[in-house]
C-alpha cells in the first residue's frame, strides 16, 4: 500500500513538473514574440517618421541652387559718350594750340628752295620739297621756341599727313631765312616762315588729301593744305 502511495505522489511531482515547465516555455515564447513584435513596431514607426515628400527635396534643391536675382544678368554697359568730329581747318584759318596761334596761308611743291647763293635740294633723288607757309603768334607771357630742333614732349612739331597713314617729318634747312624751326617768339609777337617738307613725287603729284599737323604734348590740330 505505502508502494502505491509514494508512486502516486511521484507520478503527480511529475506532472506538476512537466506543467511547469511547459508553461515556462510558453512565457519565454511569448515574451520573446512580444519583443519581436515592439522591436518591428518601433522600427516601421521610425521609417514612417522619415520625410516621404521628394517634391519638399526638390524645391530645397532649387532653393539652394538659386542664385540672387540679377546674377546671371550681363552688367549693363553705360552708353560711350559720342565724340565730336575733328576738326580739321583750311588755309587761311587759324587756330590756338596751347600758347601759339597759327595760321597757315599757303602751301606748294618744289623742287629745290633758294636763299640767296644757296640752294637746297631734297637728299633723295626724285624727291620735292613742300613748301607751307605759316604765321605763328606767342599767346604766352614769355618767350618761347617754336619747333625747336631738339624740343621735349610740351613743345611744337610739325609733320604732313597723307592718304592711308604716310607721316613725312619736318625739314630743318639750317641757313634758311624764311625757316621756322627754333624761332624764338617774344610774347604777343609774331612771325612768319616757312616749313619744309621732304615728300616723294607720286605724293606730290598725287591729287589725294595733304594735312599737316601741329601737336605738343597731347594737343594737336591739322589743317587741310590739298
């Protein structure tokens, strides 16, 4: 009897055990799934919070790649101010460049200029002389040179003009008494001389425009002689 008693009582430790730990299993499994399942809920619940508007991304895109208005805009340029025509005078005229008033009256082509027993030619065979004439007045308040042989940047040139960019420099004819260059010119004075020129004959027999020019420093003024 006491056999069948203590084998009872085993057998039911048993079953109570095996209850046990079934339900054991059964709380870790659960708990398990519930963590699973708060684990994947806080992880779709993290990407819905994540933005879902590439119209919201774009318009940061242009915003950021805008540029101030008036930046791409080429910069207006400012109208150039219209220059004057030049002015170019005609024998007989005369005109003030800085202190000197000249006027020129004539101009001719030779082919040699005489002074007495003297007799200049052009170095260049073939070659003419073109003779202008010119009064010249001192508007300063002291003596001055006019066309000096060795002048500095202020002073009085001389040189002819012709046709697409040709320049023929002066002639100085040393011994000359008409001759111009290094005339010294009290103030409110004036003189009258001449101005050689050196110029191949095809320009001086050529029927195109003849200038010549004045110029000291910066300032000039031409006057048409053909």
């Amino acid at each position: 009897m006491k056999r069948k008693i203590v084998t009872l009582l085993l057998m039911c430790a048993l079953s109570v055990n095996f209850s046990a730990c079934g339900n054991n299993n059964t709380d870790s499994s659960a708990t398990s799934k519930t963590s699973e399942n708060q684990n994947e809920d806080a992880t779709n619940a993290d990407e819905s919070s994540e933005p879902e508007n590439p119209e919201s991304e774009e318009s940061q895109e242009d915003a950021d790649n805008a540029k101030p208005d008036g930046e791409d805009a080429a910069p207006e340029e400012e109208p150039k101010p219209e220059e004057s025509p030049e002015t170019i005078y005609n024998i007989g005229d005369s005109a003030l460049l800085k202190d000197w008033n000249i006027n020129v009256t004539d101009a001719q082509t030779v082919d040699s200029i005489s002074s007495g027993y003297i007799v200049f030619s052009p170095k260049e065979e073939g070659n003419k002389f073109l003779q202008v004439y010119v009064t010249v007045e001192n508007k300063g308040k002291q003596a001055d040179n006019f066309l000096p042989s060795f002048g500095l940047r202020d002073d009085v040139s001389a040189k002819v003009l012709y046709s697409d960019g040709y320049e023929f420099s002066a002639t100085n004819l040393l011994g000359y008494d008409n001759e111009l260059h290094d005339s010294s010119i009290n103030p409110l004075s004036s003189q009258t001389g001449e101005i050689a020129f050196e110029i191949p004959s095809t320009v001086a027999d050529s029927a195109d425009e003849l200038l010549i020019e004045f110029s000291s420093g910066n300032d000039k003024i031409k006057f048409k002689i053909r």
